[in-house]
C-alpha cells in the first residue's frame, strides 16, 4: 500500500465533507439558530477543510491506485469521515462523549438509522441538515462518488469500488455505475 497515494484520496473525502459541512451552515443561518450552533458547525467545517488542504498538499503528486491501495482508501476514509463528521455534533454539545458522537455520524455515513439521541427534534436545525446530509450521502454511497468523481481528479475509483464490493465483479459494470452516480 502506498500511503502518500490512500491519503491524497482521502484528503479529498476530507473536502467534499467540508463542504458538505459549509452547506449546513448556510441552512444554520437561515433558520436562525442559536449563534453558538452556527459557529460550532462553520468552525468544524473549516478545521475538515483545513485539514484535508494540509493532506493534499503534503500527498500531492501523480496517482494510480492499486488494488491495496483501495483497501486503504476505504479504511481511511471511512475513519476520517467519521472522525471529522463527529465534530459538529461534540462542538454543539448535543453528544458529549465522543465515541457517541462517531457512532452517530458513522450510523449516518453507513445509514444504519441506529441513533444515541433521545429527542431529535430538540437539535438546531444546522445539526439536523448534517444529519440528514450524512444519510443522504451514506445512501447515495461515498463510494459510487467516488467512482464518478475521482476518474475527473486524475485518481482511480475502480480499484475503491473493488475493495467495497464483496465478491467477484466484472469491469464493464464501472461505466454503468459512473453513469448511475452522475445522474443522481
């Protein structure tokens, strides 16, 4: 396995999450939440995006996935997704511990629909667009977009597609799968 070529990929999942985040902000804002709720989810947001700018920065360099390397984009990514995803969530304080936190957010990423919240309906209505944004994305599947979108980045996704697919698979699926994605 190559490190620098696992972690440069995922230095972009680390960016797409910022994003992703950022947006919830925006909603945070318009449904007038409590300040320390908005400034909780943009200060996750840019610490997500500061590190994934960090990470691509100090990984950057021409790319071709391998097989193993796939594994380990897999691995992770689905780590620092939920590490970094777990942060609105600890910085709001509606999930004190952190090992909750992470289990809600990776029970989001995974859509799972497990939860360690008693009362939903009480959160700000940023945290609740994270959530409802981290099952939106496990349910459209982190890794369909990545076999859509990192082809367009100089990056393999088939090599991820393979080590998230149990079992055999034939490679003329790939163009139906990245035609799937795009649409959605």
């Amino acid at each position: 396995m190559n490190a620098r070529r696992v972690f440069h990929t995922v230095s972009f999942l680390l960016i797409f999450v910022a994003l992703a985040m950022a947006s919830c902000a925006i909603v945070s804002f318009m449904q007038e939440d409590p300040t320390d709720a908005l400034i909780a989810i943009l200060v996750s947001a840019a610490v997500t995006l500061l590190s994934g700018l960090v990470l691509w920065y100090f990984t950057r360099g021409p790319m071709h996935l391998s097989r193993k390397d796939g594994f380990g984009v897999v691995t992770f990514g689905w780590l620092a997704v939920a590490h970094f995803g777990a942060l609105p969530d600890l910085l709001t304080g509606d999930l004190a511990h952190p090992i909750t936190a992470i289990f809600e957010t990776m029970s989001g990423f995974t859509t799972t629909g497990a939860s360690a919240l008693d009362d939903v309906d009480s959160l700000q209505k940023g945290i609740l667009f994270w959530r409802s944004m981290t099952q939106w994305l496990g349910g459209m599947g982190v890794v369909i977009l990545c076999v859509a979108i990192l082809p367009f980045l100089g990056v393999g996704g088939m090599q991820i597609y393979r080590a998230e697919m149990p079992g055999p698979s034939k490679d003329r699926l790939a163009p139906r799968i990245a035609t799937t994605a795009k649409l959605l």
